[in-house]
C-alpha cells in the first residue's frame, strides 16, 4: 500500500505545557545521519569508512496559529532548551483511520518560533517548534 504525505495523525505533548488534543499539521526531520569517520589505511589503499556515532537531526514540527495558542506559545517559549518533548505520528489510511504502529520521538525542546506577520501577503500563520532528539525511537 502507498501513502500520501498527508495520511498521517501528529501529536506533541511538552512537559510542563497544557495543550489541547489538536493534531499538528506538519512533521520534518528527525533523519539518523551517522558521523561517519573516515581512514586512509596505507599501502595507497582506498579511503575507508570507518562508521561512525549515529546523530539524528532535529524535529520541526507545525500547526495553524490560533488566537488560542497564545498562552501556549509563552509556556513553549519559556521551555526552550530544556522541556522534555514527545513527538508521535501515526499512519493514516485512505478513509483516515489509522494503520499501524505509532513511531515516537523524544528529547528537548529547542526553537519555539511565532508566526510572521506581513502586510501585503497572505501565508498560513503557524506555529512552529524543533525537537532536539534523544537519539531513540519508541
């Protein structure tokens, strides 16, 4: 079965942060890259990958800004740096019911970024927060 990158149900839970049971819209990141070392080995043999220490790269996740979210974004925004976060997702099929296992991410907050507000255009105001991530996945 394929999927559609909008067959997914996406939730945030911060500690410390009341927030509602709402689903975010969007979530990005989170890709493991190793920290590959590399070695020549001598006698004029080709470079060697060595392997290395796997290093995910941050969550960004988003939702629609809602007047609503305006004591959150304060609680968020005080939280930077050290609240501990849970990110999950799980797969929705094509009537929107989920299939699967959740996939859940945890680690710190990092960036709690408002919406960008500009006379002259029109854009989806969202609120937006990245995740530090503990290097496990649950």
């Amino acid at each position: 079965m394929y999927l559609r990158s909008d067959q997914a149900l996406i939730h945030v839970e911060v500690a410390g942060v009341p927030m509602d049971k709402e689903p975010w819209s969007s979530l990005e990141g989170g890709d493991n890259t190793p920290e590959v070392a590399q070695a020549f080995p001598g006698g004029m043999k080709p470079l060697k990958a060595l392997g290395g220490f796997p290093k995910p790269s941050p969550l960004t996740v988003m939702r629609p800004w809602e007047e609503s979210l305006v004591a959150v974004y304060k609680k968020l925004w005080a939280g930077a740096g050290s609240a501990e976060v849970k990110v999950s997702y799980r797969t929705l099929n094509a009537n929107k019911e989920p299939i699967g296992e959740p996939v859940a991410y945890t680690g710190v907050l990092g960036t709690v970024t408002r919406p960008g507000y500009k006379a002259g255009t029109s854009e989806e105001a969202k609120l937006s927060i990245t995740v530090d991530l503990d290097g496990e996945l649950a």
